[in-house]
C-alpha cells in the first residue's frame, strides 16, 4: 500500500511540474524520504534498489526547486 501512495504522490508532483516548480521538487523529494522508509523499514528483499532506481528523481527534485529559486530571483532584480 506505501508503494502505491509512493507511486501516486510521484504522478502528483509529475502532473504539478508544469503549475508549480518548487511544489513539484518538493513533492520529488518527499517521494524519495518514502522510498527510503520503504527500504529502511519495509522491504525485506531488494532492499537498495528503490533508493538506487529513485535517487535521479531526488536530483530531479533539487534541480526544479533551484530552478524556481533563480527565476524568483530574476523577477526580483527585474
């Protein structure tokens, strides 16, 4: 049941992508703090693989809220 609320806030975040940058890099590594719950606590087999398969999404997360950090900054000094 975690790994299907894990897989829908990942289809949430991807949906608000193209509304809300830093909610989306949000939403990204909260998905990754999950994966890291199912593996530390969960899993009993396969127990890296999530946090291994789900680390670009992390970056991903990290690169959209600098992103939406720069572009505010831009519409500050503008």
């Amino acid at each position: 049941m975690v790994v299907n609320l894990a897989t829908v806030l990942f289809l949430i975040g991807y949906y608000i992508v193209w509304k809300n940058e830093r909610t989306a890099g949000i939403i990204f590594l909260f998905h990754w703090v999950i994966m890291w719950v199912i593996t530390l606590f969960l899993a009993e087999t396969d127990r890296g693989m999530s946090v291994v398969l789900g680390f670009p999404l992390f970056i991903l997360g990290i690169l959209f809220i600098i992103s939406w950090y720069w572009k505010k900054s831009k519409e500050k000094t503008a």
